[in-house]
C-alpha cells in the first residue's frame, strides 16, 4: 500500500475513536473505581508491603500496563484529553483490522478488494464491547492492537518467515505480561508458527524457538520483576492465584477458578452463537451486547462446508491458504476463549476478527453483488441492535469534567494517617491516592474476604490501634452521620475482628464534578449526558473496639467445620474452592466470587445460591442433616457444577 494510504489507514479509525469518547461521555467503569487507578498508585508508592488487599483479589495484577491512564489523569490531564489519547491509541484495532481483511481479500481485484475489506473492518467494529471501551481505562482495547499485529504477521509469513515468527512472538508475549487472558492467544498462534509454509523443517525449528523465545523475553521484561515483588512479599509469584500450590500464609490454599460465563455443557457452547443474538446480559458481558454475527457466521461456515462439498471444481469458490490460516487462529482461540472464561473483554481480539471472516465466508458463499446486500443489510440490523440495547460506556458514565476524578477529599483525610477497612464488594480503592501516604487500605470483606486471624491484617490492626477506620459507599452521611441500619450491617461483619462503626466520628470524601471549564461544557453538549447510577462518592467513620461474644465466635467455628465438609462432599459444586465464613442475616455463609456462588445457611437448610445468573438456588439439604454426617447428596455434588 502507497505511505498515504497506510495513514489513512490509520488516521480515520483515530478520528472516529477520538469523536466518539467524547459522544459516549467520561467512563467511569466499576473496575475503575476498583482497581485501574489504585493498581498503578501501588506500584509507583511502592504500597506493596503496606496495603493488603486494597482492591480484593485485583490487588495483585500485573500495574504495568495501567500506567499511561495513571500518569495522565494523576499530571492533571483534561479528562477529555486523557480520553482522546487511550481512544487513538485504541484505534489502532480497527487499523490492524483492515489490513488484515487486506490481506484476506487479496484475491481479489483491487475495486472488490477494496470494498470487502472496507466491509470485513465495518463488520469486526459492530461489536459494542468495542466501542464501550474506547478511550476508558480498560487494558484490553490497549493490548489487542498487538495480538491483531502479531495476527497480520503470521497469516501471510511471506519473506523472513523467522523474523515474523519472533515479531509475533514478541508482541503477543508483551500482551500476555500486562493482562494473563491473553494467553489463549499465544496458544492459538503456536499452530501458525509450527506450520509455516515455504520454508523446511530446520527453518521450521527456527521459526518456532524464535516465537517461544522472544515471546517468554517480552513476559520476563514486563512481568518478571512484578511476579519477582510478589513472591518476595507473600511467597507466592502470582499471588493471590495457584495458592494451593504455593500456600501462602497471606491467602487461602485454593486456586481460584472463573465460571461466570463459560459455558458448562457441549450443547451450550454449541448455542453459544446463537444466544450472542439475544438480549442476555449474563452470556458473555455484564452489559447487554446483543451480537447477531456469530450466527451468522456459524450458518456461513456450515453453508460453504456443505457447498464446497457438494461441488465438483476444486478450486472455485473454496478458502485459500491465509483464510484457512485466520480461521485456524480463530477457531482455537475462540475455543480457548469460551472454555477458560467466555468474557467478552478477555475475547475481543476474537468479536473483531469475527466480522473479517464473516465477509470472507459470505464473499465466498454468495455472488458478490449479494454478499455486499447481505453483508451490508447484517451490519445495519447489528448497529441498531446496538444503538437500541447496549450503553455507550461499560454502564457507568460521567459528565466530562476537568478532572477524570474529581475526589475532595476533607483537610482531617490528608491530614492524619489511618487503617482504612471496607466491606463492600467494590472496595473503592480509586481514592486511596487523595488520602494520607501513610494511610493503609484493606477490603476486610467483599470479592474475596480475609480471615480475621490472617497474619497481614492482624499486624495492620495492631500498628495502627487507634486510628482505624471503615471506608464505604453505604455509609452516605446525612447531617454528618451514617443511615443506622447501615451501621448495623456493617457492625454485623465487623464483629469478627472486635470492631463496631462510631456514627459520632464520621466524614465524607465526595465525588465534586468540576465540569465549568469550557472544554468541558463544549464536549457536553455533544455527549450522550448519561450519570453514573450509582453513588461516587464514599464515606468514612471511625471504629471502635467491640470484644466478640465467645458464643458467636464458636457458632462462626460449628459453620466452618459444616461448610468444609460440604465442600469436600460436594466437589462438583465447589470444585475445589474455599472461602471465610461469614454471617448473612442469622446464618453465615460463604462467598466463592470466582463462580459467582454463595453457601448458605437458611431456615435450618444448606442452599448453593448462584447469584450472578438469575439466582438458581441448589437445596444441600437440611441443616441438621449435615451435622449428623449423614444428608442425602444431590446429583450435582458429584456431577459438574451447580
């Protein structure tokens, strides 16, 4: 391609990203608030030996790639233009997506060619996962530029098939160190490597140790000093992740599994495509992303299955030798996508190839003239599909403002060093930069609760006696108290570490938007002007002892002891898991946030609440039954899940 036309190339993608973070307004995503910021903040202050388990379970992931949003948004950036740069930097997807929908249509003479690709990269960007992330703090619209450039590289290896190998290698290993997910795609290009074409097997060899050995060089350079701080502060490099094999004292000995999306069953990742068609918010995405391509795409793929067998020119309309090698990293990476997690973040690099070989499977299908109808009529029905059901941003949305997070936090916060607990399940670790340097930060209870006897948290408690405080949305002050039944619920799990909540002793770090500057009222008489639907701002009362009842503390024993055996009783519903017992109302429970499951005690019966899709509830049996050791087990202890 001539140099203007690569800019191009580009050029428009940026514009349009760049336009459309301003439309779709300031994000302000739930993993925001929890660990994008906070995650940066703990490596630059060098928080790792302080805070424990400030951003649950999150705490602990690779920072590195958060930092370009960190320094942007902490220098003072124009949220605006925080925005723009991530969205420019994010276009680079569609950019990649075009030229490898190039590549795939090269067959092609050049007006075709030109119009096919032009449609394939429309098709790939009419996933609204993508555009809810443009220009947020989100790693993944970051890093799947480089999987689609490590893709470009390897579907056509041409001249210095080696070179490509280790470019590939390398890029796809960097992606790999800065979010874990994207190993599903080291793995899917491992077969292009293995099988390039036009050279022998030394070359082969060398190809192959070239794309292992740069792609461990990038991890070692951008994750290896990371894992090296982790395994030196908790004796786990992966910490908190793998613990029953590495059985750090700071977590518990279980390693952590993800189930909210993959499918269980062969017949429901069969379906799978076709349920991406519907209004399912739980399927793939925590928002509604209806997707009509994948069934598409399933139909297309059998349809040119059965004609390319049927008809007798071996050559005529049949997939070449770069679709088969795309349709190959697709298919394994799509499979490895749906069995480890099937979230539509972790599989973007898949939703956007997804319409390249839609175009190419409907150009080899159909006449041209009517896969361009067909072609162009799908991606009209998937934009108003989108328009009409899914959120412009990742379902929380601001005012553009002059700063990304405008938190005024009191003189008293700044001032005075403190132990801060929360107990929700979004610890807001995003305000721990406004506070006091000193001040330390633990989510006592939330995705991943900690036990009270847990050495870090212990030591914490005691260093700083006397100026330990809760930290909280709930705990929104009016007339400078909190809601009572707030401070009930909160006293409720405080309990287990002989601390209650002081309404006499409370302030409020509020979220203050600062959008009268004129760059911002410009951008907000074009943006969508969707607020955020939950509370930004947080509060904060101080905590006094409360020594435990001895009764309550051996009722919270009995419940361990019950809720270990039903564990090993039932591995088909835990599956190895473990977690703190909890009190829940007047039971006690035990949250597994990996599987979005809670073991619960209720009116004298044991019930497995998977909460997250459309609470299905699995009666354990009756309480008094398992006390006795003898409850009769359901089917799914021993089957595959609950």
């Amino acid at each position: 391609m001539p140099r203007r036309a690569i800019l191009a190339v580009f050029l428009v993608p940026a514009v349009l990203c760049a336009a459309w973070t301003v439309i779709a307004g300031k994000d302000v995503n739930w993993d925001l608030l929890n660990y994008h910021y906070y995650l940066p903040y703990e490596l630059v202050g060098g928080r790792l030996g302080l805070d424990f388990f400030a951003a649950s379970g999150q705490s602990y992931l690779n920072p590195l790639g958060y930092l370009p949003f960190y320094f942007m948004v902490s220098s003072g950036w124009h949220a605006l233009a925080a925005s723009a740069v991530l969205a420019i930097a994010h276009s680079a997807a569609l950019a990649l997506t075009y030229l490898i929908a190039r590549r795939v249509f090269a067959d092609l003479p050049a007006p075709a060619r030109a119009l096919f690709s032009l449609l394939g990269a429309a098709m790939a960007a009419a996933t609204s996962v993508w555009w809810s992330m443009v220009g947020a703090s989100f790693l993944d619209p970051l890093l799947v530029p480089l999987v689609l450039a490590a893709v470009l590289e390897l579907i056509e290896p041409g001249a210095q098939p080696v070179r490509r190998a280790a470019l590939a290698g390398a890029l796809l290993g960097a992606a790999c160190a800065l979010k874990y997910s994207n190993a599903v795609y080291a793995i899917a290009a491992f077969p292009l490597v293995l099988v390039v074409p036009g050279i022998g097997a030394a070359g082969r060899l060398r190809a192959v140790l070239c794309y292992a050995g740069s792609g461990l060089a990038a991890v070692a350079l951008l994750a290896g000093p990371w894992h090296a701080m982790l395994w030196r502060e908790f004796g786990n490099p992966v910490f908190p992740m793998l613990n029953a094999w590495f059985q750090s004292p700071h977590a518990l000995p279980t390693n952590l599994v993800g189930g909210r999306f993959a499918p269980g069953e062969l017949a429901d990742a069969a379906a799978f495509p076709f349920r991406m068609a519907l209004l399912d918010r739980s399927l793939y995405s925590e928002t509604f992303a209806p997707d009509f391509r994948f069934a598409a795409l399933a139909i297309a793929a059998i349809a040119l299955a059965a004609t390319s067998l049927l008809r007798r020119s071996p050559g005529a309309r049949r997939l070449h030798g770069t679709d088969w090698r795309l349709v190959a990293f697709f298919g394994i990476a799509g499979v490895l996508w749906l069995v480890t997690s099937a979230n539509a973040r972790y599989g973007l690099a898949v939703l956007l190839l997804a319409g390249v070989l839609l175009a190419r499977l409907a150009e080899r299908l159909l006449s041209q003239a009517t896969a361009r109808v067909a072609l162009a009529l799908l991606l009209a029905a998937q934009l108003a599909a989108s328009v009409v059901a899914a959120h412009p941003r990742w379902y929380l949305a601001e005012p553009w403002s002059r700063h990304w997070l405008p938190y005024a936090p009191p003189e008293r916060a700044q001032r005075e060093p403190a132990l801060y607990l929360s107990i929700e399940i979004l610890p807001m670790a995003v305000v721990a930069p406004f506070l006091h340097p000193d001040s330390a930060f633990v989510n006592f209870r939330g995705q991943h609760s900690l036990p009270s006897d847990s050495p870090r948290l212990v030591a914490l408690l005691e260093r700083y006696r006397g100026r330990v405080r809760v930290l909280g949305r709930g705990l929104e002050l009016d007339a400078g108290r909190p809601p009572r039944q707030e401070v009930a619920v909160y006293d409720a799990t405080l309990r287990r570490i002989g601390l209650r909540v002081d309404p006499d002793d409370c302030f409020s770090i509020p979220w203050r938007r600062d959008d009268e500057d004129a760059l911002s009222r410009a951008a907000n008489r074009v943006a969508l002007g969707r607020t955020a639907m939950e509370p930004l701002s947080v509060a904060s009362c101080a905590l006094r002892p409360q020594p435990r009842d001895p009764a309550d503390a051996q009722a919270e024993a009995r419940a361990s002891a019950l809720f270990d055996r039903i564990e090993k009783a039932c591995p088909g519903v835990f599956r190895g898991q473990t977690a703190v017992t909890e009190p829940l109302g007047g039971g006690w429970s035990r949250n597994y946030s990996a599987m979005d499951l809670r073991l619960e005690t209720q009116a004298g019966r044991v019930v497995a609440n998977r909460y997250y899709r459309g609470r299905n509830i699995l009666d354990l049996g009756a309480l008094g039954d398992w006390e006795r050791g003898t409850p009769p087990l359901p089917a799914q202890c021993a089957g595959g899940g609950g």
